[in-house]
C-alpha cells in the first residue's frame, strides 16, 4: 500500500500578532493529516510547530464529518448534524454518514479571532511514491481576508491548480 508523505509548516508574516495558546487550540480542533499529529506553540519564539514527523496525507482542504439521521421511521424524513452535535437518541436513529469539506468561508471565521494583525499560513506538501506530488497552502489575515490553493501533478492524477479566496466584502474561485 502506498502512502503519501510529506510536511506540514507555520508561517506568519513579519508584523503578525496574534494569540498563540488559543489558535494553537482551534488548529488542534482539526486534523490536518492521518498520523494523528498535533500544533504546539512555542512562546519564546513566538511560533507554531507540528509535533509528526511522520506526516501522512497532509492538507488545507480539510475534512469535517457529518451524520445523516432517521427521525422518524413513519415518515422516514432525515435530518443532519456534526458529530459533535450528536444525542444519544440520534445515534439510535443513525443511516449513515457522509464527509464534506470545510469551506474557506469557515476556515477564517475560525482563526481570525485570534489573529491580531499580519497574517498565518499553513503550507504542506506530499508525494506518493512516483504516482504524484503535491502543494497546499492556507493563509488567513487578521484583516478577514483568505486564499488557499492546491497544487498536483503526476502520472496518476489529473494534473491541476486550483486557487480560492475570500475576503470581507467579496467570495470568489480562480
């Protein structure tokens, strides 16, 4: 079985402010690759880290789940909630489950909070074996606005680009 390894990183810009213990916190609310690996802030350098090494799947666009539920077996009308929002009755009700990924517009309603001024970048990128390479990078400024962007190319996967940004007045997609 092959696997795609790779590296996440933490940028900010020069006159980035922000509030390291409480991003570090909402980061960790997210996985951003499948070895389980977690941010740490280091305070006496002001910076963001990864605690893997061993990174495996890397990426921005990352995935939250959600459930699909039987409300009422006459009727059979369903209905969705996170995980997180689940009851024991809905886990009784439970049909499935799908993943969908977290949009742009979501991603910056999470960390903008804590961002003070300048801006944070989550970059990574991953291979998997000769079949394709990959970059990824997320930024988000403490001015509201965000990109994020994709990279790919190999013999096994459609080779693309693709770019998306918001800002506090506009949404778009390149």
């Amino acid at each position: 079985m092959a696997d795609a390894y790779g590296t996440l990183t933490f940028a900010k810009s020069t006159d980035c402010v922000f509030d390291g213990p409480s991003l570090v916190n909402a980061l960790n609310a997210i996985n951003w690759d499948n070895s389980g690996g977690k941010c740490i802030y280091y305070e006496d350098e002001d910076l963001i880290g990864y605690s893997d090494s061993g990174v495996q799947y890397p990426t921005v666009f990352v995935q939250q789940d959600f459930v699909i539920f039987c409300t009422n077996q006459e009727t059979g009308e369903s209905y969705e909630k996170t995980l997180g929002e689940m009851t024991e009755e809905d886990w009784d009700s439970w049909e499935s489950e799908k993943t969908i990924e977290f949009a742009l517009e979501d991603l910056r309603s999470q960390f903008t909070p804590y961002l003070k001024k300048g801006w944070i970048e989550i970059a990574c990128c991953a291979n998997e074996k000769c079949r394709y390479v990959m970059f990824e990078s997320l930024r988000i400024h403490a001015s509201g606005d965000a990109e994020r962007m994709r990279a790919i190319s190999g013999p096994c996967v459609d080779s693309s680009t693709f770019r998306e940004s918001v800002s506090t007045s506009t949404s778009q997609a390149a």
